[in-house]
C-alpha cells in the first residue's frame, strides 16, 4: 500500500554541508515529531556554513543531530515527511515487537538505507556530538558521546534510542547494564549543560514558541509517582517536569536578552502533536523551521562575531 508522503517533499533542500567548522555549541530540543522543526532550522544552518563543532541533542533533537553531523541537508525531513505514516515505523506495530511507539531499528535500517548515513562525515574527529538521556535509577541526565566507541555506529544509535523513548508509552532501553529513557525526563533543552562545558556561543534551536509554558495539573505530578513507583528518582524528575521546563523557557529567554545564548525558536503558534498524522501539518512545521533559521542566519554570524 502506498504510503502517504508531505505533498512538498520533492521541494526539500539537497546537498551536503561544507567541510568549514565554527566554534560554539548547537543545542537542539526535542519534542517527538514537533522535531521536524528543528529538522528544517538544522537544514538552514548547513546552507549557510554554520556547522558547530559541538552539538548536543535530546530526543528528537539527537535524531536531528545525525544528519546534521553528516552534512546532509534534507536527509532527516525526507525521511519523517516521508515515512511518517509507515506502520513499521511508528505505532502499535513497532511497539507490539519492541516496547516502544517508535520503530528504531526500522528507523535506522530500511529508512536509514534509502538515504545512506555518510558514516565518514558523520565521525569526522574534529566535530563533537553528545546526546542527553535520563538514567531511570538516578534520574540523572546521562551524556553519550558519538566516538566513546570508536566509530560504532550501532553504539550512538543505541544511545539515540534511549535518547528518544518516550516515558510512559516506551519500556527502557538497557545500555551497558543501565536502563534510560528520553532525556526530555531531565532537560528538554541542554543549554544548561552547554554554559556548563565553558562554551562561550551556543545556538538553541527550540520547538515551542518563546512565550509559551506547560500546564501542571494534578496528573501531571502524581502519575509519574504511581507509573514508575519502582524507579522513586525517575517518578520524582517526572513529576517536577512541567515545573522546569517551564522555568528553563524563562531562564533561557533572559539568557537571550542578555546576548549569552542564541535563540531559533517557531515563529507561530505549534499545533503539531507528540505523534502528529497530519503530513501537511508536519510538512508546514519543517517550512517554518527552515524559514526562521534563513531569516536568523545574519544574527547568528553577528553572534558568533561578537566579542565576549
């Protein structure tokens, strides 16, 4: 059966990023398919050079990061705007088989090979890339970095997956003896461990409007308490998980007003859900993202320019 695709598709940007490295850290949130946001705005960067030595990515801000670090530009968009509606892919059939609502082995098997990772770019030494994801026994944000093995492919992929399973509707993912889950349980937005590594230029790509905030409610922090009653410091992140994010957004926004963070972040309201249907919807989503960070790229370069 014919899977429906975004009807734009073949209008996506092509090409590969330049070999020309700038310092500073990019730092990408997640926010399952809302990401193709940042699929578009990651697209932009390549376009214009801006490729960070340092990148650091949650959920699915570190499946944004995979192309980003091969310089493909469009590769991840075409592969979301195009196989969203693969049964294979997201559901009750990769959850039925794996435990989880996102088919990663199908992400990274057939998807991946109709559009073959540049493995050699994405190693390149002098390019960094971390992915956050929450240790379920601490509750404690857990860094993976992509040559901690080498050039073990199969090891950030992992890592990515853990990155990216969603609490909730995902079991864990187990990693040398330890079990994650999505690192959006701890941070959805890394900036914090960004300023934390010394990086004087750090670029946020968000997936929410500045101004917009989570509501909590009686759900929100006392399921966590019963769900995950085993795991006491997972229960208790995600219980206080609405609360900061909440206090991030207001913290990175000063952090913006003050010149010390670069902000990319949805010009429009989002009403694309966690696990949007919608092709057009998601397909408008990566336009703005790719557009926003266009209309940012002059800013950005005045940014980096600027001295400290």
């Amino acid at each position: 059966m014919k899977i429906k695709k975004y009807s734009k598709i073949d209008s996506l940007p092509t090409g590969h990023a330049s070999d020309k490295i700038v310092q500073g850290c990019l730092v990408l949130e997640g926010g399952a398919f809302r990401g193709v946001y940042g699929e578009g705005a990651c697209d932009a960067l390549m376009e214009a050079d801006l490729n960070f030595e340092s990148t650091i990515g949650i959920s699915a801000g570190a499946l944004n990061g995979i192309s980003y670090l091969s310089g493909q530009i469009g590769r991840t968009g075409r592969i979301n705007l195009g196989s969203r509606l693969d049964k294979n892919y997201v559901g009750f059939k990769p959850w039925r088989k794996t435990g989880s609502v996102i088919g990663f082995n199908y992400l990274f098997g057939p998807l991946s090979a109709a559009e073959p990772l540049d493995e050699k770019a994405f190693f390149n030494p002098e390019r960094r890339f971390f992915v956050g994801a929450a240790h379920c026994e601490t509750g404690k944000l857990a860094i993976f970095e992509k040559n901690e093995k080498g050039t073990d492919i199969k090891y950030i992929y992992r890592a990515i997956s853990a990155s990216a399973s969603m609490p909730f509707v995902s079991k864990m993912v187990e990693i040398d003896g330890q079990h994650y889950l999505d690192g959006g349980c701890c941070t959805k937005v890394p900036y914090q461990w960004a300023l934390d590594q010394g990086y004087k230029k750090i670029v946020v790509i968000r997936t929410r409007p500045r101004d917009y905030r989570k509501k909590i409610s009686f759900a929100s922090t006392h399921i966590p308490k019963i769900f995950y009653k085993k795991y006491p410091e997972l229960a208790e992140l995600l219980s206080n998980n609405n609360q900061h994010y909440n206090d991030d957004c207001e913290r990175m926004n000063q952090l913006e007003k003050e010149g010390r963070i670069f902000v990319i972040a949805p010009s429009q309201p989002v009403t694309v859900g966690r696990l949007e249907t919608d092709m057009e919807k998601l397909g408008a989503l990566y336009e703005m993202g790719l557009n926003d960070a266009r209309q940012a790229i002059e800013g950005i370069k005045e940014y980096l320019n600027r001295d400290e």
